[in-house]
C-alpha cells in the first residue's frame, strides 16, 4: 500500500467508532478540542511563527500572510467555533422521509454519515480544525492534507486535536493529518478509490481544477469565488458604497470577497468617482474599462483584460466595468462567474427578483455584502467550505452536507412476485 493507502485503512478501521457514537459523545470530543486549543495558544502562535517567517523569506504576500497568521483572538474564535458545534443538532440517524407501502412494508430515508473524507486545502490552518470538528459531528473519520505553507501550525493544530479525541475515549485515527507535503502524495489522495470516499478541495482555482482533473474519486468542488457586484441604475449609491468596499477590503484573500463590480451607465459618473474614494483607503487598484477609466481619468486605472474578469485576485484588486442593462450585467456574470456569490444593489423590486432568478451560483443577494456567504453566518456552524457545484450538495457545506441517505424496509415476510 501507498502512503495515502496506508493512512486511509486506519481511517476505515476508526470510522466505526465515530459513525456509530452518541450526539453526546461526539460532542464531549468537540469540547475536549476547544479546551485543549484555549490551552496550547502559545504553542500554536509559535508553531504558526515559524510558517509566517518561512511565508515572508519566500516573498509571501500581505493577503496570503493574512489567510495564514494565528493568534490569540483567532484560536479563540476557532475554538469557539467548535462550541457553538455542539449547540447544533446532530443530523445523524434523523429520519428525512417515510410512508408504509402498498405491501405494508414501512420504508424510512435516514441521514447517514458519508464515510473517509479527504480533504485539499491551502494556507489556511482555521480549516484543519474546522474541517476535523465538522467531520467528527457528522459521524466522517477524515484525512487532511493542507499546503506546505502552513504545515507547522498544521502538525500543532492536529496533534492538540489528536490528544482531545483520545481523552474524549475515540480512536485518533478519526482525524489524521498528511505530513508529506509533496504533490505526490496528494495525487494519491485524488486515486484513492476504495480507500477515500469523498474528496473535497478547498482553495484557489488552480488546486481546484487540478483535483477535478486528476481525481478519479468522487469530488465536490468548493472555494473559487470571482464573485461579483452589479450596482443598478435605480441603486442607493450610499449603500453601494459600503457593500462594495465591504465585499473587496474587509477580507479580500476569502472566497466570498468582490472581484468585480459592474455599474450602470446612468449611475456610473456619480457612483464610481465615490467608490473610488472609499477603496482609497485601501489602496485598491481599480482594472476598468474605457469608460471607467473615462470618469475617473486613465492616471487612476489599469486598463481591464479579459483575463482580469475572470480572475479571483484575493488581494486588494477590483475589476471595474460600465453596463447599459440589467441584462448585460447578467451576461458578463454568467460568462464570468464561478458560480459562487453575487449581488445586486437596486431599490427596484423587479430588477431585485429578475437578478435573483436569472443568475445561476450558490448564493445570491440583494443590497447585502456577499461577505455572508459563509457556513456560520447562515447558522450551519463552521463549515467545510463553499460548494459551487449542483452535485451533491451547494453552497455551504455544513453538517446535513457531510451526510448521505440510507433507505430503512422493515417487513414481515414480504417477497417479490
């Protein structure tokens, strides 16, 4: 057996134990993480240190440094995370559909825990404990493989979590990390068939096209957000502003933050010369084309390419274009999108309902920031990420989606004739 081969057997030995424990079991594990994180916060931040400085000597960028630092409020708010797990009702064993056949045999749809979860991300160690707590209350034994760039905070994150589960009376192998960083091991991962039964990427465009293109296991596509802001002629430009700017700077290397806002013609000499002043603060280059730069002088913009609309930039970079309709808004965001977040902002309540209708992602808003798409924010807990594909599941991916369905007949003696 290959390395990943050998991870996973242990996986399928442990999956019992937690596919088949009690709500309260799983969560005296949660609890046990949360403690044990509160606990090692020094041991974290410097593990998590020696990546930074690591990030810093490779020329690691302001976002990603921010994607990848840990410090005393975030592990508590990690560690928060997994608490507020626990106030959520567990969906293992819950009966979703049921009737008694002509036969008189009863047949009952139950929520089943999907089985090994394998799990692709990058330098974001939040998720390793994210993903690890969701996967233990949703009854999945999981294997984590994050990028190289975090893996010291990694290996600290897992080992503290590794201990809880034990204290709490599991088998460690429910949660285990790749420490193998090679990209090697992560193609094995993705051929894992009989071994891993799901695998779930979580990142940029780049890891998420290479693993739909090499996994022979089946996948559920998460994280690639080129979302984007349509500012309606009927729009209050005030309120633009401020879902705008929140949407680009508030955290700008997320999957949920604006990579490009369209305005329409009639607003755009009003609208954009105010946004721009807001962005300024943040020193946000604006990418545009002609009549972008047109308002707001060629000096301030950098001509926009094609490429640019249909790149997630996860940095402080917005691409700008002028519209003359509703309907050529939702043109480019049809051709440009990934399908993940996209708003409109417009106190016209049928433009409201024909953007609502006719734009096809995961989620769609008006006059709110796209920054709510978020598993905790819609009230689902922290999450495995945000699936932007129709199979199996969309969107946030909380703990019902960490669940397939097993069928229940009961009979008495019923054959087929």
């Amino acid at each position: 057996m290959n390395y990943i081969q050998t991870m996973a057997s242990r996986s399928k030995a442990a999956r019992p134990e937690i596919a088949n424990a009690s709500s309260v079991q799983k969560n005296e594990a949660l609890l046990e993480i949360a403690h044990a994180l509160r606990r090692s916060k020094a041991e974290i931040i410097a593990a998590n240190e020696l990546d930074i400085k690591a990030g810093q000597a490779r020329g690691m960028s302001e976002s990603l440094q921010d994607r990848l630092r840990l410090d005393e409020k975030r592990i508590e708010g990690i560690a928060s995370a997994c608490e507020k797990l626990v106030a959520l009702e567990d969906p293992v064993g819950e009966i979703i559909g049921g009737r008694v056949l002509p036969s008189g045999m009863t047949l009952r749809k139950v929520r089943v825990p999907l089985g090994v979860i394998g799990i692709i991300y990058e330098a974001r160690p939040n998720v390793t404990v994210d993903a690890a707590v969701l996967c233990i209350k949703s009854g999945n034994a999981v294997i984590l493989r994050g990028g190289k760039e975090a893996i010291n905070s990694n290996k600290c994150l897992m080992d503290i979590m590794r201990r809880a589960v034990k204290l709490a009376g599991f088998p460690e192998d429910i949660i285990q990390l790749v420490e193998d960083t090679d990209r090697g091991i992560a193609l094995e991962m993705m051929q894992a068939n009989g071994y891993i039964d799901v695998l779930i990427p979580r990142g940029g465009a780049k890891l998420i096209q290479a693993v739909v293109k090499n996994a022979t296991v089946p996948v559920i596509e998460t994280g690639t957000g080129n979302c984007h802001a349509y500012v309606d002629a009927t729009a209050d430009l005030g309120m633009a502003v401020r879902i705008v700017d929140n949407g680009k700077t508030q955290r700008p290397s997320v999957c949920n933050a604006l990579e490009t806002c369209l305005v329409h013609r009639s607003v755009a000499e009003d609208f954009l010369p105010m946004l721009k002043k807001k962005l300024d603060e943040h020193n946000v280059e604006i990418r545009g084309d002609e009549m972008t730069a047109m308002i707001l002088g060629e000096q301030n913009v950098t001509p926009a390419t094609e490429e640019d609309y249909a790149t997630e930039f996860g940095d402080y970079i917005i691409a700008v274009k002028v519209v003359d309709s509703l309907g050529e808004a939702i043109e480019h965001i049809g051709k440009y999108s990934t399908g993940h977040s996209e708003v409109i902002i417009t106190e016209s309540l049928f433009s409201a309902e024909e953007f609502q209708k006719r734009v096809d992602s995961a989620a769609v808003y008006v006059n709110c920031s796209t920054r709510f798409t978020d598993g905790e924010e819609f009230g689902l807990g922290a999450e495995i990420g945000i699936s932007t594909q129709k199979l199996h599941t969309r969107g946030p991916m909380g703990l019902k989606e960490l669940t397939t369905v097993k069928w229940l007949i009961n009979g008495d003696g019923q054959i087929r004739k």
